[in-house]
C-alpha cells in the first residue's frame, strides 16, 4: 500500500507561495536593497523537483540578480517606473483595464477588499491597484490566520478578477523593454509564476 504523503508537504507549497508573492511585492514595489541583492547571491538556482516550470525562470532571476549592483538596479527601477509625469512602464491595473489611473477597477477593487476586511494603509502612496499592492493580497489570502478570508477560493476570485487578466500584459511590456535587465528577468518569472497560479486555480473548477 502506497504511503500518504506528509502533511507538512501541502503546507509547505502553500507558504512558498506566500513567501514568493511577497518577494515580488517587495520587488515591484522598489529597487531591491543590499540585503535582497545579498539574499539573491546565496540563493539556491534549482527547484526541488528537476525540470520544474519554474526552474529556468527562477535560475535567469538569480543570475541576473547576482551581476547586478545596488546602483545599478536603483537606476532600472527609476528609469522604467519613475521619473517625472508618465513612466516608462505603469505598475497599475487600471491603467491595463481601463486605459486610465484610479479608474473604475480601483473602485471595484476597493470594494472587494473592504469585504475581505482589507484597506489601504494611509502611509502608502501608491493606490490599491499597484501590483506589488496586490501580491500583497494575495500573500494575505495564503498565509492569513482567517480561514474565512485566507482560503483557496478567495484567492481564485480575487486573482482571476484583479490580476489575472492584465498582468501578463505588463510583464510582457517589461521584458521587451530596452532598459530593463534586473526587471527583465522579473517579469519573466512573474509571468511564469502567474501562469502557474492560474492553472493552479483553474484545476478548482
């Protein structure tokens, strides 16, 4: 008779997950510190299961992460994402949804995080709609204390309703972009993540 797998195995997946959404909120929201940069030069490049889907995005990750400088990646993020009056590249949803910043999605989105009894921190600039703001979430949704609100159904909704449909947009606008190097590669592995999430979701129904 075939043993049963461990336990800890399920929740071990579930609080990588956690953990990788955010780092890519960390890592959307600003340039990476010295910290982070150190964390990518110690970091293992191969996944626990050989050939995995996530392997080689992960592995370009690291390896640009370690040919990158503080300066450097401070620079990147500027260039792409700052600056005065319109970046290079919009990190928010509704800009992708609507064609317009704080549009109609905010509205809806804050909608549905006042049911899930979230709200934005007043100390945070950016509106809700920033992707590192909803990688937020959706490590929320994943490793809350409240069964009610961190569960696999609302982390399907609110995926599929609040990112699902524009993120592999930006992440595309990203990696072709002349500028980007270090978010090059970001975007690849966000991209390959997000496709995972969602055919992980997709098995739900």
């Amino acid at each position: 008779m075939r043993e049963s797998p461990p336990i800890s195995t399920a929740l071990d997946e579930e609080v990588a997950r956690a953990e990788l959404y955010g780092l890519l909120a960390r890592l959307w929201y600003a340039a990476p510190d010295a910290g982070l940069l150190d964390a990518f030069s110690v970091a293992p490049t191969e996944a626990p299961a050989a050939g995995a889907f996530l392997e080689e995005p992960w592995r370009q990750l690291v390896g640009v992460a370690r040919e990158t400088t503080l300066a450097a990646a401070a620079a990147e993020y500027d260039a792409l994402f700052g600056g005065m009056g319109k970046p290079e590249i919009y990190l928010f949803g509704s800009h992708y949804l609507s064609g317009f910043l704080n549009d109609k999605p905010v509205a809806q989105l804050r909608t549905d995080l006042a049911k899930l009894g979230l709200a934005r921190d007043e100390s945070v600039s950016e509106t809700e709609d920033h992707v590192a703001c909803l990688f937020e979430v959706m490590r929320y949704l994943i490793a809350g204390d409240d069964v009610e609100v961190a569960n696999l159904t609302q982390q399907q909704r609110f995926f599929a309703a609040h990112l699902q449909t524009w993120l592999p947009t930006m992440c595309d606008a990203v990696a072709v972009h002349p500028k980007a190097r270090f978010y090059a590669a970001l975007a690849a592995f966000t991209a390959a993540f997000a496709q995972v999430e969602a055919q992980g979701f997709d098995m739900l129904d």
